[in-house]
C-alpha cells in the first residue's frame, strides 16, 4: 500500500523519498477543519511578505506580486472556487501552493524565515480573537434579554428555591438578573482572555527565532495585535491562549446549563411557572398532549462537549516535550468544536428567553405562608428577642399550625400567643409576600429598590460593554509586548 501513494508536493518533501502511506496522509492531514484560518492565513502572509520586503529579503515587486497574489487566493476561498489538492495537507501549505501556481518563483520567497509553526499560532490567535468577539456580541444580546425581561416582569413573584425545596418568596426578576451577574462575568473574563490572545508570536520561526531580524513590532502593527509573545519556544509551543478559552467556554456552558435546567423544571406542569414558545419547544411523536423543552434540554446536553473539549486538549498538551510538536494540532477542532457549540447555545438561550411566557398567577400559587416562617422569626427580632429563639419560636409556631391542620396564617392570635406573649395584633402584617420581598432591600437583595438597581446598574454595564469593540479596527492597535 505504501508504495503506492502519489508523491505529493510537500513543504518538508526534500529530503523524503518514500511516499506516505495514504492512511497516515489522511490522519496527518488537517486541512479538513484548518480550511476555516483561510483569511486569518491570508492575512498573516501579506503582513509577513510586507515584513521580509522591509527586511531587504525580497525586492518591492516581489512583495506586490505576492499580497496581490494572496489577494486572488482570498478571493477563490471566498467565492468557494478554491480547489483543494492531494496534497494539500493545512492551509498553510493550500495557501502557499496556490499562490505559487498563480505567480510564480516570489510565491516560493514568502516563507523565508517563517515556519508552519509560528504561522499556526498566529493564524489561530488570529481568528481567535475575532471570533471571541462573535461570542461576545451573543452574550450581550441574552444579557439584554434578561435585564430587560426583569424590568418588565418586576411585580412578579415566585418561590426562591434551596435544596429544590421551596424557600423565600423572591422576584422572578431577581431570578432572571441572577445570570445576567454570572453572564457579565463571563464576558469580562472573555475580554481578559482575548486579551492574552491578541499577543503576535509571528517571528519565533520553528523555535528559535527569526535569522533576518525581521520587524516583530511591526508585524503586530499590520496584523493589529496588541503586543509580540517574548520567548519563541513558548510561542510556538502553547497553546494557553486556546485553553483558557476552553475553559471559559465550558464554564459558560456550565451556568448556561443550570439556567437551562430551572426553566426545564419551571417548564413542568408541576411547576408551571412558564412555557415556551412552540419556536423552541417539540412535541412527542407519541404522547399528543406534549410538549418538549428540547431547546434547554440540548443547552444543558451540548454543555458536556465544551467540557470535553477542554478536558481532551489539556490531556493532548500535558506530556509533550517542547516546543512544536503533532500533538498540538489537536488544537483546532477542540477550539472549533467550543465555538461553535457555544454559537448554537447562545442563540438559542436568547430566542427561547425572550419567547417564553411566564404564568404570573402560577408563579403566586406557588408560595404558601409556611415561606413566611423566617419572616414570622424577624417580627419577633424586632420586638428584641435574639435570633436563636425566635427562629425555635417560630419553629414552634410551624408545629402547631402543623398539629392544628391548618396554614400557618391561619393560626390565631392566642394560638401565636401560646408559643409567646410578643405576638400582637400587626402579626397580620406578616402574612404579606410583597411586604416579605420587599424587605430585602439591601442591595443584592430581592426586595423591588434593589432589584430596580440592579437593573440599572447592569443597563449601565451593557452600554459600555457593546461601546468597547464597536470601533474593533481603531481598537485594536500595534505596538507594545509581553514583557
Ligand atoms: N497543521 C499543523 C498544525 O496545525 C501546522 C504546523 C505544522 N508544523 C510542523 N512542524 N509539522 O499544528
């Protein structure tokens, strides 16, 4: 069988004389999921040509012929005309064949001094940083929706839940602002990240460096990078910057997840607090009377392969001796896989969100006075007995209403009396969820000044945040290092 394979033209072919076996040539290959760094390839090649014209190794003309070259190459990928070949094994070796074919011996300058592997890294730092803002824009369209959700939905009340166990009264709002607070975090984290991301290791070469002192500060100027990596063996041989966005997806993935699961549960007729709209729901093939909350049982279910994305890439790179090695092109599918699955997610989240209907009068039935037993502990606080007791008090208060069959309101004054003398008439103020809510005014609390707050404050939040990359070009600029 190996004798067999086609001689193809490869980059490393000089001092190989035997053919490849076409299994290996397969299982080699990555230009199957790499083909997507076509632009970002592009654009590093037509920065790196300006670069080694600049250093004096290829004359002007060569450089034009080059980027305009490039500039054809881009526009076959872009209208689908690009035509792969046999050997073609990434795109680093697609692009540069191509242009080759199109203009000839200059074609074969361009990668003086450059390497496969400083041009991966700086090809996948590429599309990395400017799809993290893809992701970006996605997070802050489902943030909107929930702050603009609770401000619409305030008055609404619902059980808080611990232990799954029905709790406090709270506001739905302050249920729906609760991830709008981990979503902001998630997005400072992305902002942190891509800014390790958006770091030039172009100029590292395989992974010593760069022989014709090329202009790294330069090249990152072009490419739009905020700084050059300072080490080429570390630059050509992590892959950091690709794990901690694997990680920062699956722990979106994981709050996602659980977001996804309350409104499952809320979705319940035992619950029947909302119901989705039939845009994201399905029926059963069997059961008429169904129907399924298919959208947020996929977020939950898809939230698993972010983390096993992260966990595969991580067990890929932890042995390997530096610098480049195979291994490392694992890198990419993991990178994809994140991406695209968290594009689906956050799509999806924010058309289900912002069509669900939530039952206001459900949501109500579903608290009882027993969730006022804390608050029946606080009137007693209040009349200057410590927490402690009054929280056995009311303990005591739950037995008896428990004893007697009957609501806990539903307990007379000298029932209360019975368990102590502090009990007065304006105990009736107890038994008021909107009094109960209310009260947690402190900010972070569920109480409506504090909700409205936060409300506002995550507007505020919102405006800057969508403000910081809407002049992404101006954004981001050249010069700096990792020093
Ligand atoms: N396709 C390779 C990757 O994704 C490009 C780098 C190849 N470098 C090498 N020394 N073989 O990692």
């Amino acid at each position: 069988m190996a004798g067999e394979a086609g001689e193809g033209t490869k980059l490393w072919g000089g001092r190989f004389t035997g053919a490849t076996d076409p299994i290996m040539e397969g299982f080699n290959a990555s230009i199957g999921f790499d083909k997507r760094l076509w632009a970002a390839d592009i654009q590093g090649s037509q920065a790196y040509a300006r670069a080694i014209e600049k250093a004096g190794l290829i004359t002007g003309e060569e450089s034009t012929a080059i980027i305009e070259g490039l500039n054809k190459v881009h526009e076959e990928w872009a209208s689908g005309k690009f035509e792969l070949q046999s050997g073609d094994e990434d795109i680093h070796t697609a692009n540069e064949r191509r242009l080759t074919e199109l203009i000839g011996e200059a074609g074969r300058k361009l990668h003086t001094g450059r390497s496969r592997n400083d041009q991966v890294a700086t090809d996948t730092r590429i599309w990395l940083r400017d799809n993290i803002l893809v992701l970006r824009d996605h997070i802050l369209d489902l943030t909107s929706v929930l702050v603009k959700r609770a401000i619409q939905e305030i008055d609404i009340l619902m059980p808080g839940y611990t232990h799954l166990q029905r709790a406090q009264p709270i506001k739905w709002s302050h249920w729906l602002l609760s991830y709008a607070w981990m979503l902001k975090r998630d997005l400072e984290r992305l902002d942190e990240i891509r800014g390790r991301v958006n770091i030039l290791p172009l100029g590292s070469g395989a992974l010593a460096g760069n022989p014709f002192n090329v202009d790294r500060e330069f090249l990152a100027k072009e490419l739009k990078f905020e700084g050059v990596t300072g080490n080429s063996l570390d630059a050509v041989s992590d892959r950091d910057y690709i794990m901690e966005f694997l990680f920062w997806g699956s722990l979106l993935g994981v709050h996602l997840s659980r977001w996804a699961e309350d409104l499952i549960l809320y979705s319940t007729k035992e619950f029947g607090f909302v119901s989705l709209s039939d845009a994201y729901s399905t029926g059963s093939s069997l059961m008429p009377q169904k129907k399924n909350a298919d959208s947020l049982e996929l977020i939950r279910g898809k939230s698993g392969r972010l983390f096993g994305n992260m966990a595969g890439f991580m067990m890929s790179v932890k042995g390997i001796p530096s610098t480049y090695n195979k291994d490392l092109q694992e890198d990419k599918e993991a990178m994809f896989g994140v991406f695209d699955t968290l594009e689906g997610i956050l799509q999806v989240a924010e058309g289900t969100l912002s069509t669900l209907k939530i039952d206001k009068v459900a949501c109500r039935s579903a608290l009882s006075p027993d969730m006022l037993a804390t608050d029946l502990a606080y009137y007693l606080v209040r009349k200057g007995i410590p927490f402690r007791d009054a929280h056995s008090l009311s303990g005591g208060c739950v037995a008896l209403a428990e004893k007697k069959n009957c609501l806990l309101s539903e307990l007379t004054l000298a029932d209360l009396k019975t368990v102590s003398p502090l009990f007065e008439e304006d105990v009736s103020h107890v038994w008021n969820y909107e009094n109960s809510v209310n009260q947690y005014a402190v900010y972070g609390g569920t109480g409506v000044d504090s909700v409205t707050a936060q409300a506002s404050n995550l507007t505020a939040w919102l405006n800057s945040a969508k403000a910081k990359y809407q002049n992404f070009a101006a954004q981001a600029k050249g010069g700096g290092s990792e020093a």
